[in-house]
C-alpha cells in the first residue's frame, strides 16, 4: 500500500490544523477552482458575494482528511459531521465578512509578508516539487494555497488593528490569581503570582482580544445580509 511520507504528512496536518484553529478563532481556506463555480450552487450568499458550495465541501474534505491522519473518521457519526460541516460554513461566512470589512478600510497585506509565509511553508520540504505535490495531494494548487495564506494573513491584519491597544491592569491579574488560588489543585503547588503573572496577563489579553474580535463578528453579522 503507498504511504504518505512524513513531510506530505506535515503539510497535511499543517493544513487540517490551520482549518480547526481558525474554526474557532477565525481562517478561511480557499478551495481550489472556486473562481470557478461562483455561479453554480452556493453554500451562502454573504452581502451579494457567494461562497460556493464546492468550497464548503472541499473544507469538510479536508477536515476529513485531517481526522483520519490521527485515525478518527468523522463520517461514521451524521449528527456531529452536520454540527461540524454548519460550523465550518459559518466560519466561512465570518471569514467572508472580515475580507469585505477589511477592504472597505483599505486594509491589504504586504507582498514582503506572503513571500514571508510562503516561504515558511516551503522550507519545511527538500524542494519546490516536493512542496508542489504536498500540495496537490492536500487538493491544492500553489495558486489557491497562495490565497488561502494570503486570506488569512488578511484576517490576522484585520484583528491585530482591532485588538491593538488592548491592557491588562495590576488588578485584573490579581483578581484572577485569586481565582486560580480558589481552586483546587491537588498536590500540585500554585506558584506565587511573581512566577506567573506574565502567563496570567497574556490569557487575559488573549480572552480580551477573543472578546473585542466575536463583539466586532456580531456587529458585521447584524449588518450584513446573510443567506444559507
């Protein structure tokens, strides 16, 4: 039987990971010929701008072939294989929302950045025709892996200048060490809060960004004309 060699793996697990991460903190993957079939059946309409149903089925594809590399088959259970395929829709609706968003700022992403990603991913292979049949056996082309990079590096661009300026006070960290002292450990010993505040600030800017990012989600969604 062929097996995948490990870097076609990684590549995979790459691509299924970047696809579960920003399922719930936001990405959009792009499936390859979507271009294409922008006037056959749509998953949604989001302000006039169609997400294909193709591309819908591409993601959950993927998804699939993520799952299936840590040996879990998610077509053997419809309830959550339709719980999962709803999520990744409106994660595409978000996402879809976002690009719109971010251009009526006249927000764009630097070549220097893409050429930056991109070659990040390449350099995890021995060469560029490696890299290239990684690609085609995860269903891409360079050029729709290229989108797919350059969409998200957009969404990243977007909610950084959201987020920017977020603070964490003294007392917030305080606050939720305290929170942390109340509960129970068992035999593991809290560290004083000199050993983890930096760890407590970060989570709270994180849970902040993560708020400010679904509150600016909600708004476009109540704004926006949105059809499944």
């Amino acid at each position: 039987m062929f097996k995948l060699n490990h870097k076609f793996k990684k590549l995979i697990v790459i691509i299924g990971a970047l696809l579960l991460i920003f399922a719930l903190a936001g990405c959009e993957n792009e499936a390859p010929g979507a271009d294409e079939n922008q006037n056959g059946e749509s998953a949604a309409v989001v302000n006039g701008e169609i997400i294909p149903l193709s591309q819908l089925q591409q993601q959950m594809e993927q998804v699939k072939m993520f799952y299936e590399q840590q040996g879990v088959d998610i077509s053997d259970n419809p309830e959550e294989y339709e719980m999962l395929q709803e999520q990744i829709l409106d994660t595409l609706i978000d996402q879809t929302l976002i690009r719109q968003e971010a251009s009526n700022q006249d927000i764009n992403v630097p070549q220097s950045d893409l050429d930056s990603a991109m070659e990040r991913y390449k350099s995890q292979f021995g060469s560029e025709e490696e890299f290239g049949q990684a690609l085609e056996m995860s269903g891409y082309t360079l050029d729709s892996f290229t989108k797919t990079v350059e969409k998200d590096l957009l969404v990243e661009i977007y909610q950084d200048r959201l987020t920017n300026g977020i603070e964490v006070t003294n007392e917030e960290i305080e606050e939720y060490y305290e929170v942390l002292k109340a509960q129970d450990h068992g035999e593991e010993e809290l560290p004083k809060l000199d050993e983890v505040r930096d760890q407590i600030e970060q989570g709270i800017i994180e849970q902040k960004k993560n708020e400010v990012i679904q509150e600016n989600l909600l708004e476009l969604r109540e704004s926006s004309e949105i059809e499944k």
